[in-house]
C-alpha cells in the first residue's frame, strides 16, 4: 500500500470520531439551552423571539468574538440571549438596556451589505457593554426593546411616571 494511503486512512481514522464526538457535544448543549429556556421562561409571557438570532459580536470580547446562532428571547423583565456552540448565556435585567441602534460595523466585525441591531448595556459589575445581532425583523426588536426602556426608565410617551 502507498504511503499517502495509509496516511490518509490514518487521518480519517482520527477525523470520524472527532466529528462523532463534536455532533454528541453540539446535541448536548442544545438539550441544556433548551431545558434552561423552558425553565426559566416557561410561565413567562415572551414579547419577542428568535431562535435563530446572529450573533454577530459583543463589544467586551473586543476583537476575538465567538459567532453564531442562539435563541434571542425579549420579556417584560429581561433580554436573554443563549447560543449553543460555544455555550453562551447572557442575561440582561430590563434596567441595564440601554441604547439600541442600527449600524454596519461593531468591534471590526462587519456584515457586508447588512445592518446589525447594537444593543448597549450594562453588565453585573457597572461596565458598559453591547451585542450585536443579526435578526429577520429588526423592526420589530427595535421597537419592543424601546417599550422595555420606556417602562424599566417609568416613562410613557416620553413623561416620567410618578
């Protein structure tokens, strides 16, 4: 037998169970998001979801960012984003939402051609922070995120409420 044969019997040998061993992993993390999700927002009325939200980049990682797909879920009390591989959670209480706004470019990452949804916040520890996500209906998400703003500030209509 040829030599580039046996090594390439070799690395596939090696490869199967890695990609075997990634799927396992993947299918796992995709039980726990789903079980966190149902326990934590089974009984909650979410305003807005999007199973299939872009993580594009958060402002903290600066120039290093994990992206990909996670659920984006918008409630009366929280933003909550969870995404699968690599297992991210992120929880951000109603008053930490700050500003939300379109751009085309955050922390270096750009989508050509496409806007992104820059929600600015503020972590547990006071410093400000912001995801930005690819979502079907920015429309939707910039307007829902603003009533959360409206309601966690007391403001209606822009009149504070006493």
């Amino acid at each position: 037998m040829d030599s580039r044969v046996t090594i390439l019997l070799v690395l596939a040998a090696l490869a199967v169970p890695l990609i075997v061993l990634f799927f396992i992993r993947l299918r796992r993390n995709q039980d726990e998001i789903q079980a966190l999700i149902e326990a934590k927002f089974g009984g909650k009325n979410m305003i807005v979801r999007d199973p299939m939200a872009y993580l594009v980049a958060q402002q903290s990682r600066g120039y290093s960012q994990n992206q990909g797909n996670g659920n984006l879920i918008l409630t009366e009390d929280e933003l909550f984003f969870a995404m699968t591989m690599p297992k991210t959670v992120i929880s951000i209480p109603r008053k930490n939402v700050g500003e939300v706004k379109r751009v085309s470019r955050m922390c270096a990452q750009q989508r050509l051609g496409q806007v992104i949804l820059k929600i600015q916040y503020t972590d547990d520890l006071g410093r400000e922070d912001a995801l930005g996500l690819k979502l079907k209906d920015m429309d939707r998400w910039e307007t829902e995120i603003g009533k959360m703003r409206s309601r966690a500030s007391g403001k209606v209509g822009g009149v504070r409420l006493r």
